[in-house]
C-alpha cells in the first residue's frame, strides 16, 4: 500500500465523488482543501491529513487514515477515513433544496406579468448575463 495518493483518486475511492473527474474537477474549481489550502487534483496525500471539501451550500470534513488509490465499498470507507463533519452540516444536507419554481394550482395557466414580477423581486432575474 502507497504511503501517499493523488487527492483525485483518494476521493474517488472514499465515495465522496462517483467519478474521479468530478474529484479532479472539484480540485480544480477551488473546492478542495488539504489543512486550509487549496489542493490541485495532483496533490498528494498521507495518513493524518484533513481534508476540506465544498459540495453546494454545505462543507465536508474527512481525516485521512489510510492513502487508497482504487474505490472500495461503502462499507469500508470508515477504515480509509474518519469523517470530520460537524452535526450541523449534515443537518443542512438533509434540508429540503429551495426550488425556483412557483406552485400553481392546476388549470391556472402561465404566470402574467404581475406574477413574473413578483417571482423576479423574489429571486432576481435569472436571465440576466
């Protein structure tokens, strides 16, 4: 077993991403953090790092225990790593996603003027470039 492994691939295999390109493409977006510093996909890392990992509006935590290079089942995450994350965070995961989408009763047809208004003032215009 390697002492050290890609930040890409160690994510990969612990079931934070599903594929190692969205790994890499989070290392690249700025996403990704190895004790407070942004990591590029190609940083290496070894038992005792903390990682630091943005997905949406909520942070995840985890402390590398063992380098893994390939997947292993969800089962055995917790001997690769120990998950970091504060209650609170997980508590944000599982709150329901706002939608950008108005209920309308059935029958009511397409928004007019003053109700597209009104969604705009609520969420701005997402037309807008």
């Amino acid at each position: 077993m390697a002492d050290s492994v890609r930040i890409d691939k160690y994510l990969h295999a612990i079931r934070v991403f599903k594929t190692r390109s969205d790994a890499t493409e989070a290392c690249n977006g700025g996403k990704v953090k190895i004790a407070g510093v942004n990591a590029k996909p190609s940083k290496t890392v070894s038992a005792g790092d903390v990682i630091q990992i943005r997905k949406g509006t909520y942070t995840l935590t985890y402390k590398v225990l063992r380098p893994l290079e390939n997947r292993v089942g969800a089962a055995l995450v917790p001997d690769y790593a120990e998950d970091l994350t504060p209650p609170e965070e997980r508590e944000r995961m599982k709150a329901p996603v706002e939608t950008f989408f108005v209920k309308r009763d059935r029958g009511e047809g397409r928004p007019t003027k003053k109700d597209r208004r009104e969604m705009e003032k609520m969420w701005g215009n997402l037309y807008e470039e």
